[in-house]
C-alpha cells in the first residue's frame, strides 16, 4: 500500500469531521455516514464494527438524566448551587467553575450548565467583578470534568476489554472504575483550580474595560443590566424533585459499589459441559444501573413523561450518540485498515516519546468535539502502539480540546449569557476567552494525572 495514498485518505478524514463540524453534532454524525460510504465503496476499506455499547451508555445515562430534569431534579440541584454561589459572591471565580464540575461530575454531561450560567454572570456583576472570569472558567470546568465522572461515556471507553487485556499483558493487576477516578478526580480537579486561579486577575476591570462602558451608555441597556436578576432562588421545589435527585444520586453510589465489588457481578456459565466465570463489564452495568434508577425516578416522582424528550440534557446527549455514531464507525474503519502500514513508523516515535500521544488526542479533540468520540477512535491505535496503560489513563484529559476553536455549545451559550460583552470570540477567531483556561486546565489535569497514574495504577 503507497503511504501517500494513505496520508490522502486521512486528509479525506479530517476534511469530512472539518466539514462535518461545521453543522455541529448530527452534522458530524451524518457527514462522517458519506465519508464511510466513501471510505468502503471508493478506497475499498472493510467497514469496521459501529460504537455501539459507547452509544448504549451514552442513551442510558441521557434517559436517566433526562428524567430527572423532567422530574425537576435538575432544577433543584440549580438551586442548591446558586444558594452556595451567593453566600459567597467574592469567591465566584472559584465557586463558579466549582459548581459546573460537580454538576457534570455527578450527571455524566456537560450540558446541564446552560441555567447556572446567567446566574453565575448575575453574581459577578452584582458583585463588580469581570464576568468574564467566572464564567469561562466555568464553560471549560464543565466539559473538564467529563473524565471525572463515573457514569460519563468517555470513562466507560477505557474500561473496554481492550485496554484491561493490554494492561494484563503489560503486567498491570487490576484496573477498574475506581482505578481510573483515582487518577481523573484529582487530576481535573486541580486543573479547574489552577485555571481558576488564573482567572482571577485576567482582564481589565468592569469600570476600566471599554466594551463594557460603550454598553452602559445606553440608558435602556443600563437600566437592564443594572436592575435585573437572574435567580432560581424564588423557585418553589417540590419534595417529588429533591426525592429525583437523591435517588439520582443513589444510582451513581450503586455503579461504583459494583465497581469495587467485583464479585456481585461475577457469574458461573456452562460452556460445553465446563463451568466457567464470567465478569458483567462495567459499561453493561452502567447501562442497566441508570435505566433502573430512571424507572425509579419515573414511577414515584410524579414525572411528566412528556416533558422527558423535552428537555436540554436530551436533546444535547440525543446529538451526541448520533456525532459518535458516525464519527466512531468512519474513523474505525480507516484507522483499522491504515494501522498495520503505519504502525512501525508511528510506533518508532511515540514508544520513543509515549507522552506526545497527548498531542494526537488533543488534535482529534479540537475536530470532532467529543470526548468520548476522541477516546473512541484514538484508544484502539494506542493498543495497537503498546502505549503503557497508565500513561493512555493519565493523559485523558487530553480528549477534550474542543474549547480550542470556540463552536461547542456551552462556549457560545456562555457567550451569549454574559450580558457585558467581556466573554467574547475576539477578532481573530482563536484569542477567545475560552483558550487560556483550557489549555491551563488540561495541561495541569495531564501533568498531575501522568504523575498519579504512576503511583497509583499498577
């Protein structure tokens, strides 16, 4: 095979996830369809296995969060949130980003942030302090966290069979759900907090920044900003909601207990006349575990059925299944078909240096704008590399670069709710507000977990 044949084949990957990309996430799923099509029919590629146990759990947790938002769960957590955030309004640059990563830490999306926003906005005006500060913070915290939570998709990927077997092989013992969140948890967290601590100083002044005063001169635009409020506070919450949310918060408790409890999803199977053992993998159990708490939730909640597909966590997790379910199956099929004529070459130089695999996930990142879509395609050519597993699990946060182009929903959401213009897109595109903070919280969220990987995975 001619490799520059293969390198065009590739460029013909990026260029159908670039085009894909900017008719945002079904857009992706359904241009990266013809992209497979030509890939099979046209470059003669055997078309690889569909993402279809990732798609699985990311339809189980979105069924089960959904519910929950309809059952009224979701406002209520806003609630107790914003209760924190206002008790202590000088802290918001740190709360603010604290508050989206423990929402997206306990529901497994980033998507469940768009209410808290205004009101994060709301505090640091009141307050005299950048808008700006808190709330791109906040946007990046809330998709940093993604490989932090025990129920997100992008975790369960490197629970698969494929990545325990080259663990075993390298001579790794054991490495489970906890296993993972051990290294994830503290990693992200301190890289929401080091970007937090940047954040802190970073631009000028409300009454020093000339967007901000342009605005105010507009008498009906300062009497909005000045005498507005965004609050949940007066928000009455049924009991039926606050009972959503705990048994919400019981089905993450149940997933980890069988993680650390092998044993309970361990069973004998006869196989041609021979008893033998077989583990439940903890994708299956994930999946099972949130459509039965979500069937809690429906049946003593009170939950409106129809309001299930009507929320925002559906139809954003809805997008996401179908982004992964084309973009997943393409990039399988070409990585499949090109890995054995680039493995020597690519090997040679990743073995050589293992950590600039963090640069390959973060380019594929900034393209599909997925963090389970980049583990699902990258994940199979680290295997096939030999990388070592402790590393491939330090340098998850690595998946998520999609701040770096400012096109993902909650950046332009985030965008749009800060009411003084000081979280924007600058004029050449990538001098956003969005970029300093991610790079800051992934870089330290891979330096600290490459550094914990190594202690603790083994």
């Amino acid at each position: 095979m001619d490799t520059y044949v293969l390198v065009l084949e590739f460029l013909f990957l990026l260029v159908m996830l670039y085009i894909g990309s900017r008719y945002g996430g079904i857009g992706l799923g359904v241009i990266s369809g013809v992209g497979l099509i030509v890939e099979v029919f046209i470059f003669r590629m055997p078309p690889a296995s569909a993402p279809i146990e990732v798609m699985l759990i990311i339809l189980a947790v979105v069924t089960c969060a959904s519910i929950l938002e309809a059952a009224g769960g979701l406002k209520f957590m806003l609630q107790v949130a914003e209760k924190i955030l206002r008790k202590n309004p000088k802290q918001i640059t740190f709360l603010g980003p604290m508050a989206t990563y423990m929402l997206t830490f306990m529901l497994g999306t980033g998507h469940a942030v768009y209410s808290l926003m205004p009101i994060i906005g709301d505090i640091a005006l009141k307050n005299k302090i950048r808008p700006e500060r808190p709330m791109a913070a906040a946007s990046v915290a809330s998709q940093l966290a993604l490989t932090a939570s025990p129920i997100s998709a992008v975790v369960t990927v490197y629970l698969g069979k494929e990545l325990l077997d080259l663990f075993h092989m390298q001579g790794g013992h054991n490495l489970t759900l906890v296993n993972i969140l051990s290294v994830t948890i503290p990693a992200t967290f301190i890289g929401m907090l080091a970007m937090s601590l940047y954040s802190l100083r970073r631009g000028k002044e409300l009454e020093d920044d000339p967007e901000y005063q342009r605005r105010l001169k507009d008498p009906v635009y300062r009497d909005q900003i000045l005498n507005s409020s965004k609050t949940t506070l007066n928000d009455v919450i049924p009991q039926s909601s606050k009972n959503a949310v705990y048994i919400f918060l019981s089905s993450i408790v149940v997933i980890v207990a069988l993680a650390l409890l092998p044993e309970v999803r361990t069973f004998q199977v006869m196989e041609d006349g021979v008893a033998t053992t077989t583990t439940v993998p903890m994708g299956i159990i994930i999946q099972m575990i949130m459509l039965c708490f979500g069937g809690f939730i429906l049946i003593t909640c009170k939950t409106p059925v129809k309001l299930v597909p009507e929320g925002v966590v559906f139809k954003s997790g809805m997008v996401a299944c179908i982004a992964i379910f084309g973009i997943a199956w393409m990039s399988d099929t070409y990585f499949s078909y090109a890995m054995p004529y680039f493995r020597d070459g690519i090997t040679a130089m990743v073995q050589a240096y293992p950590w600039t695999f963090i640069f390959a996930l973060f380019a594929v990142s900034v393209v599909v704008n997925s963090q389970a879509a980049t583990a699902k395609m990258m994940l199979p050519v680290a295997i096939a590399m030999n990388l070592p597993v402790p590393l491939l699990i330090g340098i998850m946060p690595a998946t998520y670069a999609y701040f770096f182009i400012p096109n993902y929903p909650s950046d332009i959401a985030t965008v749009n709710f800060d009411p003084t213009g000081t979280t924007k897109i600058g004029k050449y595109y990538f001098n956003h507000s969005f970029m300093i903070p991610g790079l800051i919280g992934v870089a330290v969220a891979c330096l600290v977990g490459i550094g914990l990987a190594q202690v603790l995975i083994r």
